[in-house]
C-alpha cells in the first residue's frame, strides 16, 4: 500500500446520450421520464388504496365467536353456514330453535321489575319546560354523510354518553359524538342503504339493518372504531327495521319479506322468525314496548300488529295510537294530506312530549286520553327536501335531533345562552 501513489486527474463528464444529441431525441427522452413519473405515481396510488381497502376489510370482518360458545353457534353467528348444514323443514325453511322457557322467564322477569318502575317513576326535575320546546331552532348541522348518496333514515341516540348513530343512504352509519361534536366511527360494511340503526345497552355495540337483507352486529374497541362481530343473513328482502329488547340480550329485526325474527345478541342466533301468511305487504318498522313482552310492527300497507312476544302470535291489528290496557284507539293525528306520509312517531322517555316527522317536525304536549294534545312546536325541514325520515330525543328532551333526504345531521334546542339560564 505504501508503494501506491495517488493520481489527480481532472472530472470527466459523462458523455450525452445519442438522444440528447437532438431536439427530436430530447423530446422524447423527456416524455420518457414524463410517462415513467406517472406510472410510479399510479402504482403509489393504488397501493394506498389497495391499503386502505384492506384495512376496512379486517375491521369489517366478524371476530372470531367465543370460545364458550360452539362452532355451530360461531357459523351461525358470522351469517356463514353453508346451506347444506341448516335443518330445514318439511317445507323447505330453516328450523330455528324457538324461544325458550328460560328466555321467556327472563323476560317475563324484565316486564314485571320494569313495569314497577314505570308506575313509580316521576317526571324529573331536569325535563326540558313547555315554554323551552316553545322555543327551540336549529342549534347545529353536521354533514356525516356522503353527498353523492345523501340521506340519513334512521336516528337512534344513547342519552347517557350522548352518541348520536345514523344510519344512511351511502350504506354507512356513523356514530357521532354530540358533546365534542366529533365523529367517533363510520360503520361501512353493507352493500346498499342502511335503514334502521340501534344502540345496546352501553353503547358498546350497534345494530344495523339494510336494503341488501343482512344485520350486522358491531363491537366497540378500545380505539373508538366498531367492528363487525356478526352477519347476518336470514331474511330475504330488504331489512327495515332494528329493535332491542329492555334486556339487552335480545333484538328483532323486521323485513319486507313479511317476517321478523327474534335473535340472541351474544351468539347472533336467530331464535325465531315469525312469518305473517296473512299479510301481503312486507313490515316497515317495528318496536318494542318498553316493558318488552309486546312488539308493535307496522306494514306498508298502513297496518300496524301487535304481537305477544312470548307466544309469536298477533294480539292486534290497529293503526293510529292505541291505548294496549284496553286495545282501543283513542287519538288520530292528521298533520299532514294525503300525499305526505308520515315517516316518524317518537315519545320522550318521559313520555311528556311527541314528536311527528313529515314534512316538517310538529312536537305536541301529551294529554291525558280526553284532553286535547296541543301541537307545541313546528320545526322547519331545513334541508329542503320536505322529507323528515327520523326524529329523535335527547335526554330529558334537551334537544331534538333529525335526520332527512340529506346528508347533514340536524340539532334543535335552545340557543346556549337561553339553556343557562333555563338552568
């Protein structure tokens, strides 16, 4: 090494390219390097995309059933039994389980510890007064949806937490946090429109209904996202609506294939499915009273049932409201003509207000059977397209949340400076 002795010699530049030689030859060396830009740039593109696609796909798919609950149950759960393993009938439909005598003690118990509560609870003290509803506007819109599908169908809230869940015509729902005005997770999953969501219990979980026939069951994670913990697929047309049981253990979905179906929330069984050979007109939406042994399910063809839970057999046919001590009508409401339906009935919990959604929203004072139900209130449909599809209240009616053939959640209350001082 010591015998090596460094050489300077000057920098030789790198002779041209045969191409940089001429105009022509440097034109397209320049779209060369233009193409290959491009192409590098498309590949990025879609590998972002190929990302996130599979990013939504692990969040959407069912977790893995518990390992208390059997693999039948877990193939049930997940809506992916393959159709040679289902027990069908001499008819040729599935043979469910049925509701059993520990289930149905369980909600025997639940009406009968509920319905002492009922009789015994009092209006409380922190209820919105007549004269604030009086003067309720539009406190805030938020746009949770995509515009190109607008529409939000279904509004449910979870008053303790105040989470707002929507559900809307872009086939997602969103769960949205009134207080930081945030959105806490965007539940994508179904293949068209979502038309009824529902909170559980602690707003750990949500359940969705849509137009492509499936329920989907979502699962609250530490992060804030829901996961899809089951699919199910045992109806044959469009879902319509979601309703969960006082006990938090239970759900029935109801679809315009003319049936409902009572599931288990844990496992996502469907324990029963209820058939009405007598109707021809598929249901539209269904609830649960609130002491949970009488469901109420309305059909398109303007026929609203009563159905005893226990025994799946219709106890009513009725429209209008009733009176279920007695099963007699005893108030009509007519807000609107004939050619504008009336897409939403909410009580408060206090039962001291309701709510009707058309055209627009009308909140009326709730009476005593002979006395007068006095329209209080008539909020505008500030989204222009005079169809109101949810109404909704917030605790202790505070607030009225709305959702219509656009993409923008809407709030009404008092303005902030007139709530403290009704405070």
């Amino acid at each position: 090494m010591d015998d090596l002795v460094p050489i300077k010699t000057g920098k030789i530049a790198k002779p041209r390219p045969v191409q940089a030689a001429s105009i022509p030859g440097m034109l397209g060396m320049f779209q060369n390097h233009d193409s290959a830009c491009r192409v590098i740039a498309r590949l990025k593109k879609e590998l972002d995309e190929a990302r996130t696609m599979l990013a939504h796909l692990e969040r959407q798919a069912p977790m893995p059933a518990s390992t208390a609950v059997t693999a039948n149950a877990s193939a049930l759960s997940n809506g992916k039994r393959a159709a040679e393993d289902d027990e069908l009938g001499p008819d040729g439909k599935r043979i469910r389980p049925g509701i059993s005598a520990s289930i149905i003690t369980e909600l025997t118990d639940c009406n009968a510890a509920l319905s002492q509560q009922r009789k015994r609870r009092q209006i409380p003290p922190t209820l919105a007064p007549l004269d604030a509803v009086e003067r309720y506007t539009q406190l805030n819109s938020y746009p949770l949806h995509k515009t190109n599908k607008a529409g939000i169908l279904s509004i449910d809230i979870h008053q303790s937490k105040d989470f707002i869940a929507t559900g809307g015509v872009d086939m997602n729902a969103v769960v949205f946090n009134r207080s930081s005005g945030e959105i806490l997770s965007t539940l994508s999953g179904h293949s068209k429109k979502v038309t009824s969501v529902k909170f559980v219990g602690d707003g750990e979980m949500v359940v969705t209904g849509s137009a492509d026939k499936t329920v989907r069951v979502w699962q609250g994670s530490e992060n804030g996202n829901y996961d899809c913990r089951h699919v199910l697929k045992d109806h044959t047309a469009e879902v319509q609506a979601v309703t969960v049981h006082a006990t938090n253990n239970y759900f029935v979905t109801a679809s315009l294939d003319n049936s409902w179906c009572f599931y288990e929330l844990s496992s996502g069984l469907c324990l029963a499915q209820v058939e009405d050979s007598s109707a021809s007109e598929g249901y539209t939406s269904a609830a649960f009273h609130p002491d949970g042994l009488i469901l109420g399910t309305g059909t398109s063809g303007a026929i609203v049932k009563i159905w005893d839970v226990k025994s799946q057999t219709a106890a009513q046919d009725g429209v209008k409201l009733w009176d279920l001590r007695k099963l007699r009508n005893f108030r009509t409401f007519a807000p609107y003509d004939e050619n504008t339906p009336t897409q939403s009935v909410e009580f408060d919990h206090s039962g001291n207000y309701l709510a009707i959604g058309g055209s627009d929203i009308r909140v009326y004072q709730v009476a005593n059977v002979k006395s007068e139900w006095n329209c209080i209130k008539t909020l505008p449909d500030l989204s222009g397209t005079g169809k109101i599809n949810s109404v909704k209240f917030g605790a202790d009616a505070k607030y009225i949340a709305v959702g219509s053939m656009d993409r923008n959640l809407r709030l009404f209350g008092l303005p902030q400076e007139d709530a403290a001082m009704e405070s």
